[in-house]
C-alpha cells in the first residue's frame, strides 16, 4: 500500500527550546486508519502541524502523494485541499457567526460556486447528523456539537486525508462512541483517517496501524495487536493494555479459551472466543 503521507528524519524545535520531534520518521498508508499514541508532550500535535503545512521541519522532510512539500503560498494552499486537520479544541477552529456560515468557508475559499457550496455543506451537515444545527450561533453550541461542526467544516473541503487530533477529548462516552462510528464512515468513503488518542482502547480496536511516541521520537509501531501485547513498549511509552487484552489473557489462563486462540480486536470478536455452555 502506498503511502499518502511521510515524515522523513523530520526535526522541530520550538523557539523556547522544546526539542518536539528529534528525527521522526514514519509513512501513513493511504485509505487506512492510523492511530498515534502517546503521552502529552510526545510529539503528535507537532507532527500534525508538519502534515498540514502549518508548521515546517527544522531538519527532514514532508512527502505528500511522494511529493515532497513546498512551502509558497500556493503550494500551501493546494495542500489543504488534500490533507485536513480536526484540532482538539473545535473554539480554535469556529469564527463564523452560523453553523452554514463555518461549515461553507472552506468551499467557498476553493472558488466553488453556490450550487456546489451548498451541496458540500448538506452533505457535511447529513454525515455529521447536525443538520437541524444549520442557522444556531456557534457560540451556542455544547462542546459536543462544537466538534461535529469542525469535522463538518473539514469535510466540506473533501480532502482525502482527515487528521483528528484527541477527537474523543472531554466527550461523554455515548458521544465518543458516536465519533467513531463517523470515523468509520469517514474511512469507508476512501479517506484516509490519521488520529491522536489516549484512549487505548479505541486506538486497539479501531485502528488498522499504530504508531508509539515518546520524547519527540517513534519508538514503536506496527498493528495494534502487536504493539499493545509488547509489556515493554507500553511501559516506556506510558500507555496501559487495551481492557480487552486483559480479559483475553485472563480467560486463557483459567482455561476458558485454547492458548491458541486468536487475539481478539473487539468486544464482539471475544464473546465469539468463548464457547457457549451446552445444556
């Protein structure tokens, strides 16, 4: 599989001295889900920066579709049609004064005409489920609403790669479990998802391929089942075993499941393990 996205022996030191990424290396396979895990200050919001153009390597270099970045305005522009990023806190990312008005200033800055705005933001509106949001004030919107609107306001711009950085943040879980479910969906249309999270259990059983880092470098990666069964990676990166692991774990170790038994990715595929109790 191709990769979308590259970061090679990439460098960024912010002008305080904080050393983020030390020489980070890793591809984004396109049309897969990726999740990158880690700590605060481990790096994952500034590679994202570099991803989306916003920020630009001190060291190393950003590959787009195998084309390494420019940085001229137009290259820039041109960028951000392909590749958009969900910040964590959706108030750094809404000005407009309606929910229409924010989710059709992308659009209408690709030159697009009306007929073809207005398509996009229905459509946007539709796979976000706030189309009965269109003409609230931002501001009076939950924070959980808030979030639908910045995604919407990315998927309007029909880019093929969508970052998320923490998407789940400060959510309720019925509403996490609603994101990702349009995460999902999101992939499903051929995109590209790439997402920060803490939550080891969503990354494990979500993600098609995870990336692990600490202190500004990739000091793991691989499928999720690989990289949350390795004790060691875990305790170095400061991430704990996904819930469902260790009930897989335990019931092998009472004998309920074969030693051979497959890793499970989800809730559903573990009940399959277990045999059913014959009368």
């Amino acid at each position: 599989m191709a990769a979308i996205l590259e970061a090679k022996a990439v460098k960024f030191t912010y002008p305080d001295g904080t050393q983020a990424l030390k020489g980070v290396t890793l591809d984004i396979p396109e049309g897969k889900k990726i999740a990158v895990l880690g700590s605060n200050g481990a790096g994952k919001s500034t590679l994202f920066l570099h991803f989306n153009g916003i920020l630009r390597p001190q060291e190393g270099d950003i590959y787009f579709a195998g084309t390494k970045l420019s940085y001229n305005h137009n290259a820039l522009k041109k960028l951000r049609q392909h590749v958009g990023i969900v910040f964590q806190d959706p108030d750094s990312m809404l000005f407009s004064a309606s929910v229409l008005q924010e989710i059709s200033f992308g659009p209408l800055n690709l030159g697009l005409d009306r007929g073809q705005v207005l398509s996009r933001v229905q459509k946007a509106m539709e796979a976000t489920g706030i189309t009965n949001l269109k003409d609230k004030p931002t501001h009076f919107l939950s924070y959980g609403q808030k979030k639908r609107v910045a995604i919407a306001s990315v998927l309007a711009m029909e880019p093929e790669v969508i970052i998320f950085d923490e998407p789940t943040a400060y959510l309720d879980p019925k509403s996490i479990k609603e994101i990702i479910a349009l995460l999902e969906t999101i992939n499903q249309q051929d995109k590209t998802i790439v997402l920060s999270t803490h939550d080891v259990d969503i990354a494990y059983s979500w993600a098609d391929y995870t990336y692990v880092l600490a202190q500004g470098q990739v000091i793991g990666k691989g499928k999720p089942e690989e990289v949350f069964q390795n004790a060691s990676l875990l305790e170095t990166a400061d991430l704990t075993r996904p819930w469902i692991l260790d009930v897989y774990e335990g019931l092998k170790k009472k004998g309920w499941l074969p030693v051979t038994a497959p890793v499970p990715k989800n809730k559903a595929e573990l009940l399959e393990l277990i045999p059913c109790k014959s009368n």
